[in-house]
C-alpha cells in the first residue's frame, strides 16, 4: 500500500527532559493526524508530539521512519521548555 500523505517538514527535533519527550513538528501536519491526545502540545507554528502514543500514531499515519539524518535531539537535563507550551488541540 503506498502511503498518500505527504509531510511539510521533512526534519524534526526530538525535545527531551529527565520524565518525558517530545517530537517537534509542523502544527499543519499534526492535524491531519487522527486521535493526537492532550498529552502532545502545540504553539503557533509547531505540535510537540508526546512520545509514548502521538509520535507513534504521527510516523505509521505519514510513513514515516525517524533516523539520525532527519532528526536532531535536544536533551535538557530540567523541565523542558516544551511543558509551558499549550496543550494540543485540533
């Protein structure tokens, strides 16, 4: 089965704190997305992906496969800023 949905960006940024971490991706993108929960968040520009069910859901609805050419990692090692956004909504 070939895979119909097409991705705006095609780098991503993996936010990561000591609890939790999140994919950075285009807000646009992340709603095409059945099912994202409240546990992902957003701003004006980009969704922040929870990594436990969203970033999941996000890779098989895109067919996508995360590798180290498109993806960078921002590790933090306190609270990232990513918790101050909003949650995701549609």
């Amino acid at each position: 089965m070939t895979n119909t949905h097409k991705l705006q960006t095609q780098e991503f940024i993996f936010y990561s704190d000591p609890a939790h971490g999140w994919l950075r991706v285009k807000l646009e993108d992340a709603r095409r997305v059945p099912a994202i929960s409240s546990y992902s968040y957003m701003d004006s520009t980009y969704a922040y992906l929870e990594e436990d069910c969203d970033l999941a859901r996000f890779c098989e609805f895109y067919g996508l496969e995360l590798t180290e050419e498109n993806t960078k990692e921002s590790n933090s090692n306190s609270m990232s800023h990513v918790r101050n956004k909003v949650r995701f909504c549609y």
